[in-house]
C-alpha cells in the first residue's frame, strides 16, 4: 500500500505505475460514447488490463503524470470504491485492490484514488473489448505477436524445487524430519528407511542439493523462526465464525510451522469444533460428522502442495457452524478448469513438494485427492464441493455440513457395499447419481450416464424431446417413496389418464371433485387440476358448465385417447402438433 510521499517520487516504467489526472480529476471507467479504439483503451478498465499484462502494477487517479508528481485530486469513485473494485472483477476477471489517500488528511483535500492490479497468471493473458493491451509510452496500444506468443508459451516455474537462498540445515525442525521419515517407512513399507540419516533422507527425497536447501524442504520441514524469514506469507490461518453472514471473525490462529507438524494439529483444532449428524437405517444408527476428516486433510493438503507461493498471500480456512470455506492463492493448476477437475490430470505448480507428499502418503496421486473430496462428500448426503467462486487468482473451495437427503447417502453407501471391490461406483458416477438427483441431467456426461443406465440405477422415459432420466426403481423402493416413482416416471399420468377415461366411459360426466377424489392418494388436487384442464386443452375433454356448476364429458377425441394421450405425455403435445398427429 503506497503513501502519497512515496507516490511522488515513482517512476512509471520501473515502479509499474500510471498517472492519471483524468477529465476534471476523473478518468472514463470503460469506452463510453468514444468511437476511436486508441481512445476508447484510455479508460480505467483498459489501464487493469495493461498492468495485469505486464505483471502487475498501480493506475494512480488524481496525480499528474509529470515528475515528482503533483496531487490535484480526484472524485473518482468517492463513496463507492468497493462498488468499483467488484466491477472491475466482473468486467475483466482480474481481483484488484482499490484504496483512496489523502494529501491533507485532517481536511480530505488532496484526494488519490489507487489500484493497485495484481499480475496476470503464467501463461494468462487478459483483453480489453477483445484487445490484449500493454502500454507503449503513455499509450495503450494491442499487444504485439512476440509478447503475446512468449506469454501463452509459457510454463510454470517449480518453486518448490528452487534453492532457498540463505536457507541452511539447522533451519530444518528434526522432529517434523522424524515425522516424514515416519511416513515414509509406512508408505513405502520400507522401515530401512527410519536408519537412514536426516542428510541422507533429504538428498533421497531431493529435498537438499548439497549444501543448498529447497523452498519445498523449508516449507515441509522449517522452523518456525525460518518459514517466518523465508516465507512469512506461507502460513495457513484458520477462522471461526459462529454464523454463516458474519463478516468479522471471532478468533484466527495462525500455523505457521513446518508442514508436517502444522497438518496434525490444524486438523485437531477442526475437529474440536465439529459436530455431528445421526442416521438411523433400520435399527442401526450410526453419525456422519459435519466435517468428514479425510475431505478436510485431502482439502487442506491440496491447498499446501498446489497454492502459489509467489503471492503474498495466506491458505485461509473459514470456519462456521455448518460450513468451511477455504481460500487459496492462485488460480488452478495449468490446465485444469473448474469444469475439469474430475476429468483431467493437472501439471503440478509445486511437483518436488507434491511428489514428497505423495511419497509420504500425505496426498494421493494426482488427480485422486480431489476424487476423495467429492466421492466421500456425495456419499455422505451433502451438496456437492463447491469451486465456483474460483478464478484465475484464487481457489475457493466450499464444503457444506448439512446432510441434505440422509435417504440418498444411505442408498449410495448400500449401493458400494454390495459391489465388488473392482466395481464400486466411481467417483464420476456418484457425482451422475446426485445430478441426475437434483433434476440436472444436462450436467451429466454421456459416458457416465450410459453406465448408470448399464448398472440400472438410472432410467430412460419418454422419447425425443420429452426424454428424461430418472433414478431407478429401486431407489424409491429403497427409501419408501414408491408415489414419487410412479410421478417421476410418467406412470402416474398414464395411470391418472386411464383412471379418468374409465370413469367417464362408465358414469359419462364428472366434476372436478369426482377426479380429485378418484385419484387421492396419488396426486393432490392441483395436479388432477393441471391435468384435467390439459386434457380439455387437448379436446380430450369437454367443459360445461361454470363455477361450481362445471362439469366434464367425454371429448370427440377421447377414442384415441389412451394413444395420443400416453404419446404426448412422453414427447409434449407441441412435438405430436409438429408431426401433424394432434390438430
């Protein structure tokens, strides 16, 4: 955060700064009226872009741009600041950090309004209307083809593999080398390995070179004393909070010690807090914990071993009643989305340090950490992890306690039981279940879905258009609901229909209250209503009669009723109309 002193002395090019006195001390937020590109770039939203592009940097508004520059103030923004800084976010994608300063600060003259940009992720590069920009003199001007090309090219530096300059062995813990050392024995099933000493098991794990020590060693394995000089930012804070809208925290620790020991006692402070659910299933009972341990610790050690630790920035855990959220420096690795993280294989941001945890049996291998996360979640009831409020900048990772269908995560737990080993639902299809669950088929692959249907835990109905996927029979059998199968499927219209038909063929006209009494049980009286005013829509049906008066009759297509009827009810009465079925 600059002074205004300080201000006046920066230069443009060397210190990635940008003056700006603006219009009448303002600056254009985006291109307005302005027609021309070179003017319509002169904006605040094309100075972001710039700066992002060029690793980062601050738009200084309400200062010449002439050297030392002088204040002449600014009502940019004046009372809005963070309206400003959540628009830019949503106008670029780029997380800036908007401040304003004041010359005279007893008197708020001398107002400065500074943004300050953050850089652009490796290989990132952010346009403005469709443009990458960077700045060319007092310009902003398209970037060229060899600047665009070096940065899409690039590839992420290992920094965990980097020497940590000044970092010697005595500033490594010997009990967290005894902890590794431990784990590494159990996971390789090599117990020769707890004779081996602390400098050899460090050249083995490529955690030394030498004399030189990693970044990866200081941060698994440091002192307090040192990960506070090298790396002050590497800490991991965690927050309570005792409901869900408080903004302030009630208490924050701070763990700022070797990875190995820090990991054992974050996950004990959770658990002190963590309460939990009981599920009956016949005349068992058994709980399911608000928060699942090996989601935690899998969640935690992911924000460990892939945040990036060239911003300054902590891991922050938020902890409420009922949900965790956990936040972390950059963005996901290359080439992973938020629409992939199931699917594809991720190159590691820090692999020396992954590969250490892996080793160890901290992590599992790539891409199965983030299977556990979502697979033991579903399965215990609860919504689905939550990436969404993600970007390029940070991974925000939501996890609700609340068991929101206990039925669905009982089903899913007697479903894997009863499978072999080698058959168990995989962690793509349990995440189908839920989807199809909640009504979102279309999040569902086609591979996947095919396999739920091949399994029978899924069915096909309808055709065409009207297709849709349902949980299987089963299921409903499973949880008691069998009335929620039979509407779900369709069955229960069809069964509605030929009930309806049958009544009127025999008692030749009805009231609405005959129809709500004919079906009860198996829909309420505004569905028999939907349905009856659909089929008199459909001339299946003719109305007579007005307000309690009113009654029905067999309509003139009522003898291919049940054909028409049935097909509609599968593909829509629109798609049957199309076809020239149904006038």
């Amino acid at each position: 955060m600059w002074t205004i002193d300080q201000l006046k002395f920066l230069k443009e090019s060397e210190d990635r700064v940008e003056f700006k006195k603006g219009e009448h001390g303002n600056v254009a937020y985006d291109g307005g009226s302005r027609t021309k590109p070179n003017e319509r770039r002169r904006c605040i939203l094309g100075y972001v872009t710039a700066l992002c592009n060029e690793n980062g940097g601050s738009l200084i508004i309400g200062m010449e741009d002439s050297y030392p520059h002088k204040v002449v103030g600014t009502s940019q923004s004046k009372g809005a600041i963070g309206l400003l800084e959540s628009n830019i976010y949503k106008d670029t994608g780029i997380r800036p950090y908007v401040y304003e300063l004041y010359e005279k600060p007893d008197t708020e003259e001398g107002r400065v309004l500074v943004i300050d940009v953050p850089s652009r992720p490796i290989g990132k590069v952010y346009k403005f209307e469709d443009v990458a920009l960077m700045r060319v003199g007092e310009e902003l001007k398209p970037m060229s083809d060899e600047v665009y090309l070096k940065i899409i090219q690039e590839q992420e530096p290992d920094f965990s593999m980097q020497v940590c300059l000044d970092a010697v062995l005595d500033d490594l813990d010997d009990k967290a080398i005894g902890v590794m050392k431990q784990k590494y024995a159990q996971k390789q099933n090599n117990y020769d390995f707890l004779t081996l000493s602390n400098a050899q098991l460090l050249s083995d794990l490529e955690l030394i070179k030498g004399d030189k020590i990693t970044n990866a060693a200081v941060i698994l394995l440091g002192k307090e004393d040192a990960i506070r000089r090298f790396f002050p930012h590497a800490a991991v804070c965690l927050e309570y909070r005792n409901n869900d809208n408080q903004i302030e925290f009630d208490n924050r620790v701070v763990y700022r010690e070797a990875f190995f020991l820090m990991i054992e006692r974050l996950w004990y402070d959770i658990n002190l807090r963590n309460g939990k659910f009981q599920v009956k299933d016949g005349p068992y009972i058994y709980d399911i914990p608000y928060f699942n341990e090996d989601v935690i610790r899998e969640a935690i050690n992911n924000a460990v071993a892939h945040r990036d630790y060239r911003k300054n920035s902590e891991t922050v855990i938020k902890l409420y009643p009922q949900k965790i959220v956990i936040t972390n420096a950059g963005g996901f690795p290359l080439g992973v989305t938020i629409n992939n993280l199931l699917t594809v294989p991720s190159t590691p941001r820090n692999r020396l340090l992954t590969d250490v945890l892996s080793k160890t049996g901290i992590v599992e291998r790539s891409g199965q950490g983030i299977d556990k996360i979502f697979r033991n979640t579903i399965s215990e009831g609860k919504d689905m992890p939550d990436y969404s409020f993600s970007d390029d900048f940070y991974v925000e990772l939501r996890l609700s306690a609340v068991i929101k269908d206990k039925a669905f995560a009982l089903f899913i737990e007697t479903e894997q039981k009863r499978l072999p080993q080698d058959k168990k639902l995989s962690v793509a299809e349990i995440v189908g279940l839920c989807e199809i669950h909640s009504g979102n088929v279309g999040m569902v692959d086609k591979n996947t879905l095919l396999s739920l249907l091949k399994r029978g835990l899924v069915e096909k109905h309808g055709k065409t258009s009207g297709t849709r996927y349902i949980l299987s029979k089963g299921y409903y059998e499973f949880v008691g609901n069998e009335s929620e199968y039979v509407k779900q499927s369709g069955a229960m219209s069809h069964q509605a229909i030929s009930a309806i038909t049958a009544y009127l063929f025999e008692n030749k006209k009805a009231k609405m209250k005959d129809f709500s009494v004919l079906l009860e049980g198996y829909m309420t009286r505004r569905q028999v209503k939907s349905l009856v005013d659909k089929l008199v829509e459909e001339k299946m049906l003719i109305q007579n009669g007005k307000g309690i008066g009113t009654y029905y009759e067999i309509g003139e297509a009522i003898l291919d009723g049940s054909k028409i009827i049935a097909k509609a009810i599968d593909i829509g009465f629109d798609e049957l109309r199309r076809r020239g079925e149904l006038q």
